[in-house]
C-alpha cells in the first residue's frame, strides 16, 4: 500500500480491507507530525513507528478500525493523543491518557482541531491544516435497525461546523477519491436533511 501525497506537508496512507483499517493521514507543521487516525493494520503501524522526531496523534473517534493501532505503537503511550471525550473514556479504560478536544483547538504550523457533531458516533474530532480538513467517518449515517439514518440535531450540528471550516477540500476515511469539495459535501448533507420530518428526531434514507 502506498503513501499518496495530498499537497506538500500533508500525506495519506489508504483504507484497506480485508483487515479493515481506516485511511491514516500525516501532517507536517511547525517541526511537528500530526498523525490523523493510526489504523489498524501492519502497513499503517510500521509507517508510524517509523516516523521519526516528535509526534502527536488526533483520533477521529474511538472505532477500532481507526484505533487499534495504538495499542502496538512504539510511541503510543509517549507522545500526546487527542480525542473526543467518548474516545478519552474509553482509552482511559485502558491507562492511555487522551487529552479532550471538546473545543476548537489551535496550534503552531496552522493545526486546528475541532469537535464534530455527528450522527455516526458519539465525540468525533477534525483536523484542519491549510486547504485540507480530515474528517474521519463523521459524517457518514449510524444503522437502526438495518437502516441508514441520521440523527437531525446533529447533523445540523454537522453541517454549521463544516460551514464554520476555511478549508475547500474534506478529506473523508474509507472513500475513493481521496478529497472531496466542502461546498459539495454541505449540499449534499443539506439535501439529506431536507428530508426531515416534522417534529421527527431521525432522518431515514431510503433503500
């Protein structure tokens, strides 16, 4: 599996399945790499051990496909881990310390981190840098029942976020390709919560 570069400080290892492992990204800023998601596959944990100098890892959510990795890292349990509170309860569980990203975070080299509504889990978080935003699965649907459905609160919630980001291009886990347009992105979730019911809290999709 091969590294693809997306712009000249920001890279990305792909998804992969079978072993599902969630797409990984680096980013390069202020002598500092920033690695969005660890996986959970053998590719991903030897490209991050052997990334070298200082690190900090951000955790879209807790999903093992985006986590496990963390576990067998070299620098897990030594360099800074961010997360959402439902990914710092978790790993807490299990003596890795995740600080909270329950706010909009900001540091040097242009990183900003942010808490995401989401019907898809509970304490998604992004990262932006330059033109480029990391998403996660965030905002894809959660399954009730056999069905695909968002939850209407959050997904507005969802959708006043990636109004409020700088970045033109999202940077989306499990998608081929890679980028896709903020402004298609919000239209598209806008269309999906057109659907709404009145007074109704989910939105199904239909079949």
């Amino acid at each position: 599996m091969s590294l693809i570069r997306i712009s000249p400080s920001i890279s990305c290892l792909p998804a992969s399945a079978p072993p599902l492992s969630a797409d990984v990204g680096m980013v390069s800023a202020a002598n500092v790499t920033w690695i969005f998601d660890v996986g959970s596959n053998e590719d991903a944990l030897e490209l991050i051990n052997g990334i070298k100098g200082e690190k900090r890892i951000v955790l879209s959510h807790f999903h093992a496909d985006h986590t496990d990795n963390l576990n067998r890292m070299e620098t897990g349990r030594d360099c800074k881990i961010y997360g959402g509170g439902f990914t710092r309860k978790k790993f807490g569980q299990k003596n890795i310390e995740v600080t909270e990203v329950n706010k909009d975070l900001y540091f040097d080299g242009g990183i900003h981190l942010f808490p995401i509504p989401s019907s898809h889990t509970k304490g998604c978080v992004g990262l932006e840098h330059e033109d480029f935003a990391f998403l996660g699965d965030s905002t894809y649907c959660e399954v009730k029942n056999g069905k695909a459905v968002y939850n209407a609160g959050q997904l507005q919630g969802l959708i006043r976020t990636l109004k409020g980001l700088k970045a033109s291009r999202l940077l989306l886990s499990h998608k081929e390709p890679l980028e896709c347009g903020r402004e298609e992105q919000i239209s598209m979730l806008e269309e999906i919560y057109s659907l709404r019911e009145k007074n109704q809290p989910y939105i199904y999709l239909k079949s």
